[in-house]
C-alpha cells in the first residue's frame, strides 16, 4: 500500500511539476486531410498528402509570375485574440526543389480591432525561412497583441523573384496565448 501511495504521490508531482501549455487556437492545422478552415487569398493552393513535415498532409503553394517580383498571401485563417495577452505562432515551411523560380515566405500575424478579422489591422511580427532545403522551423514567441484588439489573422505570405513559379509547402501552424508553466510551490511526501 505504501508503494501504491508513494506513486500516486509522484504521478501528482509529475502532472504539477509539467508545464501546462495553451491550445493552438487554429482549425486544421497540420492539415492532415484537406485544407477546411484555411481561406484561400492571392496564390493557387492545394492539399498533398504526399508532403507534410510529421504526418502526410500539407498545404502546397504556388506563387507565379509572368515577369517581376510579386509577394502576396497564399492562405489566411481569422481567429479570437485578446488585447494585451502575449501569443506564440509558428509553423513548418519547406520549399520545392522542382520549383522554376526562387522566391520567399513570411509566416505573419495582423491583429484587428474588431472581431472576426474586422475593424483597424495592425501588421505584427512575423518569421522568414531561409532558402535551406527541408522543412524549417518558423517561430514568433511573446508577441503582445495590441490595445483594442478582439481577433488575429494568421498570414502565410509567398513571393515569387521573377518569371517562373516559387512552389512551397505548410504545415504544423499554430496561434495561441504563451504557454504559462504551472510551478511547483511545496511538496510533502508522507
């Protein structure tokens, strides 16, 4: 019985001691089926179960153009957010190596002063790959919304550097309030 106890007291410190970390406010966001809840904008988007950066399943994004640069939005997706309240958001991005032009990406936030994305924006931060081969990495920690704000727009922006077409994949984007650790304060084992 005394062992018992003594790991019902541990399995309590293990789920005290572990940080307890936010939701990620978006719908669908490892794509693992298709694109639902996902607004298509500027550039031509696709599902491929063929591609995804931990599980099959990915957003593909095609930014063309027929002379110059061009940068625009690929896809977007309108959620809650609080003014003062600091968020994380990120994602994977991966570039094609069949694409016929270089390009880049930006994984950005707009902050609106009225909910469901209406009212006054405010561009916020935002995170740009580098043109490395594979899946990256991209991370905005602490980002504070601003005052007023009721709702945020997570953007995933690409631009094509000239003729031809900068082909990209998304995948695993996340929004939420900065994860807050639960600390331990005191602990007694009987």
């Amino acid at each position: 019985m005394k062992i018992l106890g003594t790991c019902a007291a541990l399995a309590a410190v293990v789920l005290v001691a572990c940080p307890i970390w936010a939701a990620n406010q978006l719908v669908n966001p490892n794509f693992a089926i298709d694109l639902s809840g996902w607004t298509p904008e500027y550039w031509a988007i696709s599902w491929t179960g063929s591609e995804g950066n931990l599980a099959p399943g990915a957003l593909r994004a095609v930014a063309t153009s027929a002379g110059g640069s061009i940068g625009a939005k690929a896809a977007s997706q309108c959620t809650t957010a609080v003014d003062g309240v600091a968020y994380d958001f990120g994602g994977a991005f991966k570039i094609e190596p069949a694409s016929t032009q270089t390009g880049g990406a930006r994984l950005r936030v707009t902050w609106f002063s009225g909910p469901g994305c209406s009212g006054t924006p405010t561009i916020g931060g935002n995170s740009d790959p580098v043109t490395t081969a594979g899946w990256q990495a991209l991370a905005v920690d602490n980002e504070v919304a601003p005052a007023g704000t009721q709702s945020a727009m997570v953007e995933l922006i690409q631009a094509v550097d000239d003729t031809g077409d900068f082909i990209a994949y998304w995948d695993d984007i996340y929004f939420g309030p900065d994860p807050t650790p639960v600390e331990l304060r005191s602990l007694s084992i009987e």
